[in-house]
C-alpha cells in the first residue's frame, strides 16, 4: 500500500483548479501545506493537503513509479538542532528555493553526521564552493544570517556588484 495525496497548488492560477496526486514519504493531513515539485523542471511550490489515501499499486489514481512525492512540510526547514536548509524560502510569486542543496549553521560541528561539504564563510571563496559543488554545502561562521541573506538576493535575481556573473547563475541553478 503506498499513501497517496491529493494536492491542490491553490498560490498558481495555472493549477489550482484540478487535483493533482502526490506520493506521501512521511504522513500528512488533510488541510495542512506541503512543498512539492511540479512541472518538468521540478520548481518546488506550496500546495494544500485536499486529501489522504491509501492504494495499492494496482488500484492507486497513479502510476506509482510516476508519480512525484512531496518533499517537505511547508515552513519545516530545521534540519536539525541549530541546522537551518536555504531551501523553503519563496523566491518569486509561487516558487521556493529547492531543498537539501545549502545548509546554514553556525557553528560546522552542529552537523557531524550529515553527509555535506563544510565551508566557513570566512573563506573568501565560500560563495563559489556553495554555488559549484554538486554535493549539498553546510555553510557556517558568525555571520551566517547575512550570507544567507545575500544568497537569497541572488536567488531573487537581485543584483549583487561584488559577485560573479558565473556564480550568481551557478546560485540560481542549484536552488531555482
């Protein structure tokens, strides 16, 4: 049986007025909102819960093997204690930065165990390590609220004199 559920992305004039089914990973409730990936590039949007059910791959509204899954409880970007993902943060009118590609932390050892690539903010190359490495970024240092601050003004398409054109696009790629 796989739990299935049926979201409406009621924030795009484009969706809103169908249903659109969701693999649920973790469980979910009716009424709540939830990130989910839409569209043939997967940009991640907010939907409402309309409903939960369960299926058997026989039975389900869906091919399971095609159907997309809900990333993550909308607001829920603690990873864990101190551990905060750049990802969940809306960067236009119905879209969200994606998920699991830069964590902020303030201090590196709040993720032993998590499999990311560190870099300090004091690096003077810490913008170019999270823009280009495949692998999600932890970054960490005292003033990690302003660079996060700064890469979602990147994110925003904001401009920013002091940073690359390479890496502003590099930026954007990995978290649009």
């Amino acid at each position: 049986m796989e739990l299935f559920a049926a979201l409406r992305f009621t924030e795009d004039e484009n969706l809103r007025d169908r249903i659109y089914w969701y693999l649920a990973p973790f469980p979910v409730k009716a009424g709540e909102r939830v990130l989910a990936p839409v569209g043939p590039h997967d940009r991640l949007q907010c939907a409402r819960v309309e409903r939960i059910d369960s299926f058997t791959e026989e039975d389900a509204p869906y091919p399971p093997v095609l159907c997309k899954s809900i990333l993550a409880m909308y607001g829920e970007r603690e990873v864990r204690a101190g551990v905060f993902d750049l990802g969940g943060v809306r960067y236009d009118d119905r879209h969200f930065t994606r998920l699991g590609r830069i964590l902020i932390a303030r201090d590196a050892s709040d993720s032993d165990g998590l499999a990311v690539k560190k870099c300090s903010i004091c690096d003077d190359n810490w913008l170019k390590t999270a823009a280009e490495e495949r692998e999600c970024v932890l970054l960490f240092g005292e003033n990690i609220r302003e660079a996060a601050a700064l890469i979602l003004r990147i994110v925003r398409g904001e401009d920013v004199e002091s940073v690359p054109p390479s890496v502003l696009l590099a930026l954007r790629e990995k978290l649009c």
